[in-house]
C-alpha cells in the first residue's frame, strides 16, 4: 500500500487524533512535523489548518479531521473501522466524537492560555516546533507573538473568567467517567476504539501534557492517562462492538453529558446566528454560559439533525434515551 502524508503539529490535539487513528488503522503514512521551513507544502491550502492529509496517488491536500476518519472509511472499508456497526451506536460515537472536537477542546484551550505555567510551557514547545532552529531570542519574540494572540482569542472560543467554571468542571467530569471503567470496559463503545475514543484522545492527550490539567489528570484520573498513552498505538488491538444494551457507565455517561452541555450549547449558537445575533448565553449545569457565535458549529448541529433524521425508528429510540429528553429535542 502506497504511503500516506500527514502534516500536522505536537500541539495539536487534532494532529495527535489522525495519528492515533492512523496507528489503530493501520495505515501506512509519514508523519511531517510542520515548520516555517516546510510552509511551501501547504501553499494554495485555505483555510491552513493542521493536520493535513496527502494522499499518495495524487499529491492532493486534504483537511477537517472528522472528515478525514470518514473518508478513510470509505477509501479502506475493510481495514478495521472505527464506526461500529449498530446504527445507533454508530451515531452516539459521533456525537461524542463531535463534541470532543467542539467543546472539549474549550478545556484544552482554556487550561493552555488561562495559567502562567501552562502559558509559559505551551508557547515555548509550539515555538520550538514551529522554529527548531531559532535563537533564543527568536523562540522568545515567537512564544510571546504567539501568545498574544492566542490569549485573545480567548472570548471568542468562549473561554472566559466567567466561563471558566463550567467548563473546568466538565474536564473533571470527564475524567472521572474514564477513570472509574477504563480498566474494565477498554474502549466507550466496544473492546476496540471508535472514532469516538479518538475524538476524545486528541483533546485528553493534550491535556495530559500541559502542566496544570497534566497535575489534575494525574491526582484525579491516573487510570485515564494510561488509557491516553495506551490508545496513542493500538495497530495491536483487536477486539469487538458492544451489543446494543452493553455499553459501559462510562459511555452512557459521555452520552448523557453531551445531551446536557453540548447540544443544548450547539442548539443556543444556531438560534443566535439564525436571528443575527453576534452572542448568545444558555444555562448549563444550572450556570449562565455566554460566548460569540460561531458559524462552523451550525454545520457540526446541522451534521448530528441530518444524521439522527436518517436512523430508523429503533435507533432513534436508542438515542433518545441515551442523551436525555433535552438532547433529544435539539435533534428532532
């Protein structure tokens, strides 16, 4: 089999999920760690977003790792899939996946650029990555540039002082669901990974990293950081889907969080840019949550409707009891 290309960064959670995916998949590929010196191999890319996916028989550029794992599937429909085969968990491991991609990324982004410690790691090593030959001046002016930027960023990804409640204590929920089954159960959705475990990995690996989330994991969810390290190179697991009826409490409970936070979250954001409006606040866990809209989001509620819609009526029931009766009327 002809070798794939994968460009993408250390840093990010979404390079470090293809890679994953990769690995599980068994797929041949080079992995390029991108830097100023090699920026020509994205020229014409837009939006230059990382990681990128080179296909080998065309040299063509690919993005958007949802779509990636997708069109992998497609082009390798017999090689150890990530999508179970149930129709209904095959949906529920996109939800999760989805709101690993959309909102667990607000913990990962909010621990990187909300603490001096983390601040001051995360801007060196992306400065290192990026410019491995800089000079020590050069990797400073970088990592403050950078820096700079990131943190103002912040309100526009809805990671805000008054946010910041909510969304560490979903960091410590999710913790807590992994490391009470991940010993026992392997995987959310069977004895092998799913796209959902990658969707979640990209973001938790990160996480595992940088320093105050890292100490957090540590205290609270070590067994989850050994499932994080575990699931970087699983091309040597094999394994099953769990039967409808069989998933683990740490599967219903991811469920059941993305019917509480995530999809009442997608559901405030699509009304918002519906009505023109540029923010929009919406109650989770009993907390006001605010932010500015975000029309890409639209799509990734649009994508989950489109999807719940196409289930039959048995799976849909599946769902629907799963995600709670919040989640589900977003769906319909």
């Amino acid at each position: 089999m002809d070798r794939y290309t994968l460009i993408g960064g250390n840093a990010s959670p979404y390079s470090l999920k293809m890679r994953a995916h990769m690995h599980y998949r068994r797929l041949p590929y080079n992995w390029i760690l991108r830097t100023e010196e090699n920026d020509h191999m994205l020229e014409g890319l837009r939006p230059v977003l990382v990681p990128v996916l080179k296909l080998p028989e065309d040299g063509s550029l690919h993005l958007d790792s949802t779509r990636l794992i997708y069109m992998l599937e497609d082009r390798h429909p017999d090689s150890r899939s990530v999508i179970p085969n149930n129709p209904a968990h095959a949906f529920l491991a996109h939800l999760v996946e989805d709101m690993g991609d959309e909102w667990v990324t607000k913990m990962m982004f909010h621990y990187r650029w909300a603490y001096d410690a983390d601040i001051h790691y995360a801007s060196r090593w992306i400065a290192d990555d990026r410019s491995p030959g800089a000079t020590e001046e050069q990797r400073e002016k970088f990592a403050k540039f950078f820096t700079h930027r990131q943190v103002g960023r912040m309100p526009l990804v809805g990671c805000t002082p008054e946010n910041a409640p909510i969304i560490e204590a979903g960091y410590h929920h999710i913790l807590a669901l992994l490391h009470a089954d991940v010993g026992t159960y392997k995987y959310l959705f069977g004895t092998r990974p799913s796209i959902a475990d990658f969707g979640l990995y990209g973001q938790l690996r990160t996480l595992s990293i940088d320093p105050t989330p890292m100490s957090i994991m540590r205290d609270e969810a070590q067994r989850a950081e050994s499932w994080l390290r575990q699931l970087d190179d699983a091309s040597g697991i094999e394994g099953d889907w769990y039967g409808v009826g069989d998933l683990p409490p740490m599967t219903k409970g991811m469920i059941a969080y993305c019917g509480e936070a995530y999809l009442p979250f997608l559901a405030a954001n699509a009304a918002a840019v519906e009505n023109g409006e540029e923010t929009f606040s919406v109650e989770l866990d009993g907390k006001p949550y605010s932010q500015g809209v975000f029309k890409y989001q639209v799509k990734c509620l649009d994508e989950l409707k489109k999807r719940y819609q196409a289930l039959p009526e048995e799976a849909k029931d599946i769902v629907s009891d799963l995600i709670g009766e919040r989640g589900s009327k977003i769906l319909v």
